[in-house]
C-alpha cells in the first residue's frame, strides 16, 4: 500500500489557483502521489474555507476542491 500523504492549506490552494507561485509544483506532487491515501485535517478544511476567493470570476473555491477526485483515498482528521 502507498504511503499515506498529510496535505496542507498551501499546498491545495496553490493547486487550485492557476496563478499561484507554487501552482506547477503542486501539480508535479500531485502527480508523483497520484493513488497515495491522502489525510487532511478539519484545521485545513476551516482555512481553506476562510481563504479569500481564488478570482472574482470564481469565488468559490470549495466547488472547485469538491471537484477534485480523491478516489476514495481521502480521510478527514
């Protein structure tokens, strides 16, 4: 079984915002852990849910997360 990876706020923020610093390697780490159990805890959730919004054409960032395939992967701490 893959090893168990802990995301953050920044890490998933710069995944979602295209215009991000970070952006294109949180895409290359979300690849490299691409299967890998995932665990994120109810702290992140509230900050991201907290952050200002990404654009103001696309204010609501947590659609966006909802979007992103975990595959069943996902587990809230």
């Amino acid at each position: 079984m893959p090893e168990t990876v802990f995301i953050d706020t920044g890490y998933i923020l710069a995944l979602v915002n295209e215009n991000d610093q970070q952006h294109a390697e949180a895409l290359a780490l979300s690849q490299r852990f691409d299967g890998h159990p995932v665990v994120v805890t109810d702290a992140v959730l509230l900050e991201i849910g907290n952050a200002p919004p990404i654009s103001t054409a696309n204010p609501c960032q947590p659609r966006k997360l909802a979007s992103m395939d975990y595959q069943g992967n996902l587990n809230l701490r």
